[in-house]
C-alpha cells in the first residue's frame, strides 16, 4: 500500500499501487497487487493477467532474507539458497510448461490456468484487506448503493421479525453477503455477519443452540486473524441446520456441528 513492489529472485515481482481497471485508469487512491514474471528469463511464456494491470512500474525492493531467516530459525546464507533453489526450480518448470499450482501463504498461488497460462491468484482475505484501506482512503460513498443496502436490511429486520419461514430470511442474508463482498471474493468481515445474526436474524437462530452457532462460525472463520468468515459455506450451513436452503429444498434440520479446524485456521490446502 506504500506503492512499492517485491522482487521475487529469478522469477518476477509483486507490485503495489495504482492500477487500470479493465483498460480504465483508477483514482490515485485505489492500489491493488498485481504479479509480472520477468519479461526477459520469460518470454516465451503466455500469462494470464488479472482485470488489474499497474499503472505505471514503482520502486521495487529485495526480500528481507534477515526477517526470513530469523522466523525460519536458519542462517541467512541458507535461506538466501534455498529460496534461490527453488525459485529456479520453479522457473524451469514454467519455462517447460509443466502444470502448477504453488502456494504463497498469506498472498496467492501461481497455477496454471484452464487455458494453459500462467496465472497467480491473490488471496480473498488479501483482498479484502485493500478493499478495506480503500473504504477509509474514498471519502465519496455511493448513494444510490448505500440507499439499496439500508432498504434490504431494512426488509430483512422485517422478515425476520414477521417470520414468513427461514427460506426468505435466508436468501436475504445472501443478498446481502454479496452486497458488502464488494470484490466477490466469497469473504466478508466476520463481524458483520455476526451483527446481522444478534440483531436482524435473532428470530431465526434463536431455533439453534449458541454452540451450533458459534461452531458454524468457527469451521468458516478464514484467515489467520480470524476477521473474515466465507460466507457462502456459511449460509449453507446455516440453511441445512434450520432445515432448508433458499432454492426451496426441504433439508432435515440437525443441531450439532462438529468443527472442523481451529477460528483462527486457514481453509484450504497448500499447493
């Protein structure tokens, strides 16, 4: 977010700051990441670019290989080696067009996309991150938008209160997940969701024990900090528990859920 880019040794680099969005340059104060290989070891090779491209090339900066080798709790020359390896590994494997699916935790993963590109995908949750700085950096808010959210929620307070049937309420909760999922990247500040269950769906879950409840939002809790929650597996689960879905199918309702991984845990696998 300080607009400036990370080497990637033998590879490429992470760029940060102001972007073209689908060919429309954005206000100096909307940044996003964005991944390049380097041009001259990757010629040859087809990328795949996100709907991001950098507006222009910032100053970019080397690996701390110091911070790296402290957390690892190696020697510096070690770790400088290692990653090397590595990295030219990985090259030589894109350069082949081999079929990869490697994870940078915390960041994305570069894959090979269905067309047989290269791709790196960043992270929802660091995405989220940036859809939030901008949030606080944009002092102009969208009305008409912000006029559309407070009528749902508005109707969704009288849903659940009137309580026509859970099927309703819960596509209403959908509606509203991807409202605030502003980036649609299946993620939305776990907080807000959990406003949204103690005030406007109380009537719902109240049919639910609290455990249910806080183990459903423990299994989908994502993201190390544990301050997004993937609301789509989410709703789902809510739905099945309550014993429908909002396309009308009738579920056996259930009580319990076991959890599946820690809050704080991070979903899915490496690569």
């Amino acid at each position: 977010k300080l607009g400036k880019g990370v080497m990637v040794p033998t590879l490429g680099y992470f760029h940060v700051g102001r972007v073209y969005d689908n060919g429309v340059l954005q206000d100096d104060r909307v940044v996003r990441p964005t991944f390049r290989l380097l041009e001259n070891r990757f010629a040859g090779v087809r990328e795949e670019f996100s709907r991001f491209k950098p507006a222009q090339r910032g100053r970019l900066i080397q690996p701390n290989f110091h911070t790296i080798s402290r957390r690892c709790r190696l020697h510096r020359s070690i770790c400088q080696r290692v990653i090397r390896d590595f990295l030219v590994s990985l090259g030589i494997h894109i350069v082949a067009g081999h079929q990869l699916k490697v994870e940078f935790p915390l960041v994305g993963q570069l894959v090979t996309s269905t067309k047989g590109n290269i791709a790196f995908e960043f992270s929802p949750f660091l995405l989220q991150g940036f859809n939030q700085f901008d949030a606080h950096m944009q002092p102009a808010v969208d009305i008409s938008a912000a006029r559309a959210k407070a009528k749902m929620v508005d109707e969704f307070s009288n849903e659940a209160v009137l309580f026509p049937g859970p099927k309703a309420t819960i596509r209403t909760l959908r509606k509203l997940c991807r409202m605030e999922d502003r980036i649609n990247s299946g993620c939305i500040p776990r907080l807000q969701l959990e406003r949204w269950l103690q005030r406007e769906l109380r009537p719902l879950v109240s049919q639910l024990d609290a455990e249910t409840i806080l183990d459903m939002l423990a299994v989908h809790t994502y993201g190390k900090s544990g301050r997004f929650i993937l609301y789509p597996a989410f709703i789902d689960a809510l739905a099945s528990h309550l014993g429908t879905d909002d396309s009308g199918n009738a579920k056996p309702a259930s009580k319990k859920v076991a959890p599946q991984g820690a809050a704080g845990g991070q979903v899915g696998g490496g690569g």
